[in-house]
C-alpha cells in the first residue's frame, strides 16, 4: 500500500471512504427500490437531458 504522501486527492477520498465502511458498515445494504422510486427513475431517465454542456454555458456567458 502506498503511502498517504503519495496518494493523489481521488485515492485519498478512496482509502477514507473504504476504511469508513469498515468500521461503520454500509448503511443502504440490504435496502430494497420502491416501485415508486423505480418508476421516477425509469421516467426520469427517458426525459431529454437537462444539462447544458460546459461549452455552450462558457458561450453564453463570455
């Protein structure tokens, strides 16, 4: 393992959060999608994108 010198930022946040859900476990393990919450998904991931590529914003504003 490298050291904590080393690590970039991203691999830091990593190692934190790996080592959070050892000791404090997983917190959504065992929960299970509501068809409700499924169906918002499913209809949410057939609407067009809302997002506005970073270009056209940096554009728009220049």
């Amino acid at each position: 393992m490298p050291q904590i010198k080393d690590m970039s930022i991203d691999d830091l946040e990593h190692f934190i959060e790996q080592k959070l859900l050892e000791v404090l476990g997983d917190p959504e393990a065992g929960l299970q999608l509501t068809d409700e919450f499924k169906k918002k998904l499913e209809e949410r991931l057939r609407a067009p994108s809302k997002r506005i590529p970073h270009e056209e914003v940096l554009n728009r504003f220049a």
